[in-house]
C-alpha cells in the first residue's frame, strides 16, 4: 500500500483529497444528474439508493459471468431503468406518493442486492481500467492519485451536455414545461405521466451506471457495506446544486472530497477521531441543506410541480 | 290488541344499533381491504420469487409461519422483535399524522441505546429504583433530540424532514461509534467494542409468565398512550388539523411550530425508548448489535398501520413475526438473511400501489 506521507508530509491530505474527490465523486454525480433529470419533470425518486446498490451487484455479477466490466455497466444501466420504470409508473397511479415509493423502492432494491449478491462477495470480477492523468508527474503518490475512470469522465462530459439539452433541445423543453406546469403541458397535449416515467428511468439508468462504478471501479469489489447513503446524499446535493447538471458536478466534486476526508488524515496519522471524520459528508450535506433552504420562500429554480403536490 | 309503545321503541332502537355497527365494521372493512390485499399480493409475488431462487413457496410459507407463530417458543420470539418494532413504529407513524414523512428512527434508536448505556455510567452502584428510570429518561431525550432537530430544522429553515432526519441517523450512527470505540469504551469489550456492562440489577426482567421481556410492555402502552394522545385530545385534533390543512391550521391560531417540533420530540422519544429496551433487556450494553435495522423496519410498519398507533401493535407483530423467521429460512432452506428484507420491501412497494384504491372499495351502499 503507497502511504503519501512518506515523501509529501502533511501535502499527502489535500493531495490524498483530491485524489479521493476524482475517485469518490463519480457515483454522487451520475445519481445527482439521473435525479436532477428525474426532478426536472417535477418528481422526486428517493430510492436512488436502492438503484445503486443494484446496480453494483448486478453490474459486479455481470462482469464477473460475462468476464468484461463494459457488460458490468450495460447491465448495471439496465436494471436502474427497470427500477426507474417500476418507480415512475407507480407514481402514475393516483394518489400514490412518491416519496413514499422512493423510500420503499430503497428498502427493497437494498434487500434484494442483499440477497442475490451473497454469491458475489468472494469472487473477483474484473474490474473498469484507470486512466493515467498523473504522467506529467515523477512523484508515485501523485500519478496513483489522479488515477481516474473513463466513466467518471463520461459524467464530466455528461454534465454540460445534459444541462445544454435541457436548455436548447425539445425535449429539454417538454421535460420542463411537465415540471413545471403539468396543467399547461397537458393542454399542449403532452401526456404528463409518461414524460416524467421516462426521466425516471433516464434517472434509474444513470444511478444504475453510478452503482456499477462503486463495484467496478472504486472502492471496486462487491460488499454489502458498498454504499453508505451516497444515493441519499446525491438527492440532497441537487437541492443545493439548484436542478443544474454543472452545479451538480462541482457539488459531487465537493463531496468526494469531503467523504475522503477521513481516509486522507488516517493515512497521516491522525486517527482518534476517524469515526467522527466519517460523518463529514454527512455533516457537509445537513449543513448546506440548512444554509441553502428557507422557510420564507422556495428557490425560484424548483421545479414548480415540487410546491404544487406539497 | 296492543303493543305497548316502549317494546317498539325498544325494537327500533335495537336494530338502529345493529345497523351502526355493521355500518360502522363495514367501514372498517373498507379501510382495511387495501392493506389486506396488498398483504396477500406481495405474499404471491414474494412465492413468485422464492420459487425462482430453487425452493417451493408452500414450504417456505409453512416454515415462516412456524419461525413466526407456530410455537410458543416462536410466538415469544416474534414479541420480543415486535416491541422494539411498536417504538420505532410510532417514530414515523407520528410525525406522519402532521404531513412530515421522517425516516430516520435508526438514528434515534442508537443514539438512544448509547445515552441508556452512558448514564449507567456515572450512577454505578446506584439502586435499580434509580437507574433503569434514568436509562428510559437518557434515552427518550436523546432521541427526541435526534428527531427533534429534524422538526425544528424543518420549522426554522424549511429543510426537508425526509433527508435531513436519515442524515441525522448517519450522523447520530457516527457519532455512536465514535463514543463506542473512543471515550466510553469499557477496556474489557476485546472483539466487539462496547460502553460497560450496566449491571445484572439493572436490566430489565421478564413479563409475568413469559421469555419476553418488559419492552414489550413498553412498546404497548406508548402506542396505548400516543393513540390517546393523536385521537382523542386537543392536541392530537390540533396535530391531526396540521396534517391535514397546514394553513388553515395555522390562519385558526394553532401554534404550528410547536406542534411540530413537540411532535417529532416525542417521536424520536419512542425510537430513543427503542435503543434502551435493546440495551437493557438484551444486550446489557451499548454495542454494534443496536444497528439491526429495527429504526427502518419501524418506517413499514407505521406505513402498514396507516400511521395509526393503535394499528402499529398488530403490524409490528405481524413484521417481528417475518423478522423472526429469517434465520429458521436461513437455516432451513439455505435463504440468505436478507430474504426476509426483500419481502418486506415488496410488502412495501405494493401497499404503496395499493394506495390508490384507498377509498374506491365501496361495501356500503351510497347514501341516496
């Protein structure tokens, strides 16, 4: 195991962070823009958490039967849509609440990753390639820390092209009217309830994709202990990345490097408090939700349809 | 010939009673048809399932029902996971009755169970008499603080109760473990750090004539007394009027934030409750074994109970009952754990489809 602090003294935290912040984001951000997506149509699905965990069993199963990790994400990919699907035609049904779908769909999808993925503890499936960004550096510690995945750059890349699409595209556009004023895309003679089925299932697939990366990728093997509310949190993050794709990215960049926090000042000897160092990100998100929210007033970019079943 | 007028009348009145009750058990009926059968669904979808993963469903049912109430042994069972389940019940169940879905009665239950074990610790050698009031005390303030703040943060800054309460419970499970490994562990708990022993005296016994212990009992009279409390006083109609028009509740001069806030203190009290039965009737300190999922279970059964704290106590019955038999199925059939998780999720996600038929099934004719 490299420990940065051998050469880099106390720089191995900021570097161990950022490192940590290129790592760890990637699955914040892929379910922070399936959510960002999903609430655009004026929906909200909780159970991305359940989705991700899915997601990283099915995609660690398949990778590991099909012996390439691509067929991992494909699958991953697929079995979030099925979870969006379920979620979004729920929904459809009068009088069916959708937070309340979503915290159930997290306690299931949960317990059957639980459940079909006892097999899937031992094996080793291979797992996502790394991209080299550290060449430029003779320092190992460095090039081991900006080792990053073409995964998390397609989310990088992701990001302004779905916040573009949004914008500038019909759909983006029909996406949302449907989320901001049902009534009004209904008389345009759009059918509400299949539009925002389909953003959750555009919102299931990439959360679906986000799950895989944590089995694929990094940590990079399947436990049970694999997600620790990182579903949760992403939700939480679009609020505070205000339904923006890019605000969502910087937002997941924060938090990677927020939940790598705790690791970075063990591996330089700071240890007593490392229980406590691990609800950083937990903390990070409580108190940015505090800061960003209001009681007086709703931030103007909320998808008006949020208020309106509230 | 005559019939004297008292008889008639007391004909009359007899039927008029008759029909109110069928009216009143009718309406029962109709309010319950939905759950029932989105109870009946999921155990079908749940066969479908077992049947897929290799074993017969018949089987499986037949060994739940075994695990879950087939026995005394297994009945006594199913109690003792049901008390803690009737807590953490009320700590969704009651906020819910105010229009706030909170989630995070996990958070309440450890932190909870850690402040039962920690006073322990300064009142060593004190009398019973002393202690286990102490422990339920430390307990009910810890968690009431927990979910507390999720109310007053909701109140005071608009946050969503939702996220914030589950991060409180990631927090509040941090900071357990934290206190667990650091400043309260007994140098003794080797394998599993845990606070010290809190002293043979002090745990709580058994119910008269039974392996259950007081919990249960515990978790009877809160929702005995949160049913008092939501349905039949001022301040449960107040509450109950919060949930159901926030501003017209709040233009009749009700003092909504207090509601609230109070509201998700006595929530988080029962969840806090929760973790000191599990410290003081089973595990005789504060250790790992708090987390055993009983703060999420608690969240179905008060969607089960349909937030009704009288409805909380047969549910969390019927959930410690499937939680007890996960480890016969285990045993059994070679099931993973986690199967009994899986039919609660299903169990879940169909009730909540189930929701929109709630107040189509018509039993009654329709007045003209």
């Amino acid at each position: 195991m490299s420990d940065p602090t051998v050469t880099l003294g106390l720089w191995g935290v900021p570097l161990a962070i950022l490192g940590g912040a290129l790592r760890v984001s990637a699955p914040f951000l892929f379910v922070s823009l399936g959510e960002c997506i999903t609430e655009k149509s004026g929906r909200v699905n909780l159970g991305l958490e359940g989705t991700l965990v899915m997601g990283a069993m099915s995609g660690y199963g398949a990778s590991l039967w099909s012996g390439s990790p691509w067929v991992g994400v494909a699958v991953a990919g697929a079995v979030g849509a099925a979870f969006g699907a379920l979620h979004g035609w729920l929904c459809g049904r009068p009088k069916v609440n959708d937070i309340a779908v979503g915290i159930a769909m997290m306690l299931f999808g949960i317990g059957l990753a639980f459940f079909l993925g006892k097999p899937l503890i031992q094996p080793t499936a291979p797992r996502l390639p790394a991209l080299s960004l550290g060449f430029f550096s003779d320092i190992p510690q460095v090039r081991s820390a900006l080792q990053v995945n073409a995964l998390f750059l397609a989310g990088v890349v992701l990001a302004p092209c779905l916040r573009w699409g949004l914008l500038r595209t019909r759909w983006g556009l029909i996406l949302r009217t449907v989320g901001e004023s049902a009534e009004a895309a209904r008389a345009m003679g759009y059918d509400v309830n299949r539009v925002r089925l389909w953003a959750t299932v555009a919102g299931g697939v990439l959360a679906g994709i986000g799950g895989s990366f944590l089995s694929l990728f990094y940590p990079g093997s399947y436990n049970e202990g694999l997600s620790s509310g990182q579903g949760l949190m992403a939700v939480a993050l679009v609020i505070f990345a205000r339904w923006d794709p890019v605000r969502c990215l910087y937002a997941s960049l924060l938090f990677g490097g927020a939940t790598a926090l705790g690791p970075a000042l063990q591996s330089v000897g700071v240890t007593s408090g490392y229980y406590l160092f691990n609800a950083t990100p937990y903390a990070l998100t409580l108190g940015i939700m505090i800061l960003s929210s209001s009681a007086k007033r709703t931030s103007v970019d909320l998808p008006a349809e949020l208020i309106a079943q509230r | 010939m005559t019939v004297s007028a008292p008889v008639v009348s007391d004909i009359a009145s007899g039927s008029r009673r008759l029909w109110a009750l069928r009216e009143r058990s009718l309406g029962w009926l109709e309010e319950l048809l939905p759950t029932l059968a989105a109870i009946l669904i999921s155990l079908l979808l749940f066969g479908v399932f077992v049947a897929l993963a290799g074993q017969s469903p018949l089987a499986v049912y037949a060994e739940m029902y075994r695990g879950a109430f087939g026995t005394w042994f297994s009945i006594q069972n199913s109690l003792l996971r049901a008390a803690p389940l009737m807590l953490t019940g009320l700590c969704t169940a009651l906020p819910a009755r105010l229009g706030m879905i909170i989630i995070g009665g996990e958070g309440a239950l450890v932190v909870g169970g850690l402040a039962a074990g920690a006073v322990t610790i300064p009142l060593h050698g004190a009398p019973p008499a002393v202690v286990i009031p102490a422990m339920m005390l430390a307990s009910m303030l810890a968690g009431g603080l927990w979910i507390g703040a999720a109310g007053a943060l909701k109140i005071l800054r608009g946050v969503n109760e939702t996220i914030s309460s589950l991060l409180l419970a990631y927090i509040g499970i941090a900071l357990f473990n934290h206190l667990v490994e650091g400043p309260l562990r007994d140098p003794a708990s080797l394998n599993k750090p845990s606070t010290p022993d809190i002293g043979e005296a002090n745990m709580l016994g058994n119910l008269p004539g039974m392996d259950v212990h007081w919990g249960l009992a515990f978790g009877v009279v809160m929702c005995l007394v949160c049913h008092l409390l939501m349905e039949h006083s001022v301040f449960g109609f107040a509450a109950r009027m919060v949930g159901g028009n926030p501003r017209a509740a709040r233009l009749s001069g009700l003092g909504v934030p207090r509601l609230v806030i109070l509201t998700c203190c006595i929530a988080g009290a029962a969840a806090g409750l929760a973790g000191m039965v599990e410290v003081a009737a089973i595990h005789g300190k504060a250790n790992a074994s708090l987390l055993a999922g009983y703060g999420y279970a608690g969240i179905l059964v008060a969607f089960l109970a349909n937030h009704s704290a009288l409805g909380i106590l047969p549910v969390a019955v019927l959930l410690g009952g499937i939680s007890a038999s996960g480890g016969l199925l285990q045993r059994t059939f070679g099931l993973p754990d986690a199967a009994v998780n899986v039919l609660q999720g299903i169990l879940f996600v169909v009730l909540l489809g189930s929701q929109t038929y709630r107040g189509r099934v018509k039993l009654r004719r329709s007045p003209r």
